[in-house]
C-alpha cells in the first residue's frame, strides 16, 4: 500500500466541487484502512474559481492546466469534472503520466472518442474508472439486492424519468451544455444517469425504439461572465443557436421486460427529479432523488383488498449506510452528496490495492462508460430516423 495518496480534481464547477467534497471525507468513511490522503490541488482555467474552491475544501494549491496536474509528482490520482468535449485530450493525457483517473459521465461526447479512452484505460499502467454516481445511492442499490434476491423477482416493466429545470428560462446563458450534436444535450446529461440506472437494475437493453429529441428553446443569450454549473449570470444582447436537445424520450427492451424513458432540461419546478418505478412479478419499488433516505415497496402478498405501496426508510441494514455515515443510525437520513462520498472511497481503496472482497463494490469501467454512450447512440439514432428500431 502507498505511504500516501495525492490527490487533484480537474474543475471547479458544480460536480467538481461534489467531487473535491468527496476525496476530502473519504478516508473518513468505514474502517480506517486508506493511507493518508493528501489533498493536493484544484485544477480549472478560471484561476478565480480554482483558486475558490482549493481554499473551500483544503486542497494546498490550484492550477490553471491540466498538464501541469499530470507533470506533478505529488499527485497519484485526479477526477476529471470537465465539459464532455474536452475529457479524451485530458484523461489520455493523465493516464500516459501515470495517473489514476475517475472521470464523470458521460465518457465523451462521441462514441468514437470513447471507446479511444477505453483503449486508453487497457493499455495504461494505472486505475482509469467513470463515476456512476446513482449506482451508490442506498435506495437504488437495494431495490437491485431485492429483485436479484428473488424477493421482487423478474422484472416486466421499467419507467423511468429525469426532468430538470435549468434551461426552462429562455434567459439561462449560453454554455458549453447547449454546444454538440444530436443527443448530446439533456440525453448526454442526465439521459445517461437514467440509462446505467435503468441497465444496473434490468440487465442489458437489447434494442431502443420511438426516439425523440427536441429542441424546444432555440437560441441562448452570450453570457458577460464565466457561468459555473447551472448558474444564471448577466447576458448579452447577443444569441447563438442551441445545437442540441433540450427534451428527448425512447423505449427499451430488457432480456426481460420492457421499459419507457423521458428526460428533460426544460422542465420547470423539476431542480433534480430522478424518479424511476421498477415492476416485478412479485411486486414493484419506487425511487425518487428527492426523497433519496427512502424508497416505496410493493410487496404482492395475494390479498388484493390491501395491497399498495408502503414507505421504507434507509438505515444501517441497507447498502452503503452502516460505516458510511458519522452517525449511521436508523433514520438519520442520506443525500446525493454523500454518494460522491462513497464514489471516491471506493476509487481510492482500489487504488490503494486493497482487496476487493473488503472494499466497496468497484466504480464503473471505461468499457462500461463506452456502453452507456453506445445505449445514447442508439437513441439518437432512433430519434434521427423517425423512431426506428436499433438493435443493440
């Protein structure tokens, strides 16, 4: 095992920060076995915003390039929280210096570009991992642990939805998420979380029909100054057109069942709304990100006359709880934000070397990021050829 672990974070914005957050609480979840970890630097073009967020959360310096993070031998491992466009140049990069990497999805934003990175990860010398962020969430995770333990059982039928709501307003600036092709828009960001959620509980999607992209705002106000996130900030009189979707929906075919997907970045009063429904043959769980401590289970029992969903809250008993949180008692509640949390313990003890029969179940493989963008694909192609059928 190392002495120490040094770590950097390639952006300041919003998942950045949830990323930064994260490494800074790791060693701190579950027994004591990580070496230390040093937190070293933040990295983003915006010195103003690296600078902020390296003092936020006690990384010892910030950089303004990713090369400089990459030639830097104190640093062991670095998350990459960047546009889409840019994470092939940079994780390739950091991984011929050596470097672990743990990107975010979606790997890219072409399909090509991707399964270059997953060449990439095979031939490295180091740990190249995507941050499925959704598989760590207790509730998700235990709705999977029910329908594999037989308890739900098969499944039939999937329906899934994540509607957002940063771009409903025809004033929201101008920003690198409204730049790119087809399916690259609310279908890259949050239709990929839906997709490996979807496919973690299901099993492999084995064709997409009936899809649909929409871009329902057609034009973005220039901003007047650097937008981070989902920020709104003081716009031009300027515009430049959308060039990709604000709105898109398919339908899927599991090995077993079937399943409907819809996604949205215009849908107002929605801020974050994962909600999924996963109907088995014994029953039937529901999720939703804004009650993320709880899930609703149906459990058949024959009766007919009282059946229905009934509230379970997450506690010790259920995945990722017990040692992942300081106070872990029953009730005391989980958030999105410890996910990132469980996230980066589970990168750095693979990094670390140890074993994974001790660990936390491993992050998600580059080739696994590559599926995900070819299940993307598959819907945009759909979409582009007036719902067609795409056999996966």
């Amino acid at each position: 095992m190392a002495e120490s672990l040094g770590v950097a974070v390639i952006g300041a914005g919003m998942a950045g920060k949830a990323h930064a957050a994260a490494y800074r609480t790791a060693s701190a979840l579950y027994s004591p076995v990580l070496p230390p970890v040093r937190l070293v630097s933040i990295g983003d073009v915006n010195a103003e915003f690296g600078s902020l967020a390296a003092r936020r959360f006690g990384y010892e310096r910030n950089d303004t390039s990713w090369q400089a993070i990459a030639e830097a031998d104190d640093i062991d491992v670095v998350s990459v929280v960047i546009a889409n466009s840019l994470h092939r140049e940079v994780v390739e990069g950091l991984l011929a210096a050596g470097k672990h990497v743990l990107c975010e999805k979606p790997l890219s934003d072409s399909l090509a570009d991707a399964r270059a990175m997953a060449d990439a990860a095979r031939n490295a010398g180091s740990i190249a991992r995507i941050g499925f962020t959704f598989r760590r969430t207790p509730g998700i995770a235990y709705i999977r642990d029910l329908i594999r333990n037989g308890v739900l059982g098969n499944v039939l039928h999937f329906s899934g939805r994540y509607w957002t709501d940063y771009g409903f307003s025809p004033a929201a600036p101008m920003s690198w998420r409204y730049k790119g092709g087809p399916g690259s828009g609310a279908l890259a960001d949050v239709g990929s979380h839906l997709t490996y959620i979807s496919e973690f509980l299901c099993g492999d999607i084995k064709s997409v029909t009936g899809g649909q992209l929409s871009t329902v705002i057609g034009k973005r106000p220039l901003p007047l100054a650097a937008v981070m996130g989902h920020d709104h900030v003081a716009v031009s009189d300027t515009f430049e057109a959308v060039e990709n979707d604000d709105f898109a929906a398919f339908n899927a075919e599991f090995e077993n069942g079937a399943g409907s997907f819809e996604v949205s970045r215009v849908a107002a009063g929605h801020a974050n709304s994962l909600q999924f429904e996963v109907f088995c043959e014994n029953g039937a769980a529901k999720f939703d990100q804004r009650r993320p401590a709880e899930i609703q289970l149906f459990l058949n029992d024959g009766s007919g006359n009282q059946n229905g969903y009934r509230q379970v809250i997450l506690g010790p008993g259920h995945p990722y709880i017990a040692g992942g949180l300081a106070m872990d008692a029953p009730e005391v509640g989980f958030g999105q934000n410890d996910a990132f949390g469980y996230q980066a313990r589970a990168f750095l003890e693979e990094v670390a070397g140890i074993n994974e029969e001790e660990s936390l179940p491993r992050c998600a493989s580059f080739d696994e990021g590559v599926r995900n963008m070819e299940l993307l694909g598959a819907v945009t192609e759909s979409a582009l050829n007036n719902g067609k059928k795409i056999t996966l």
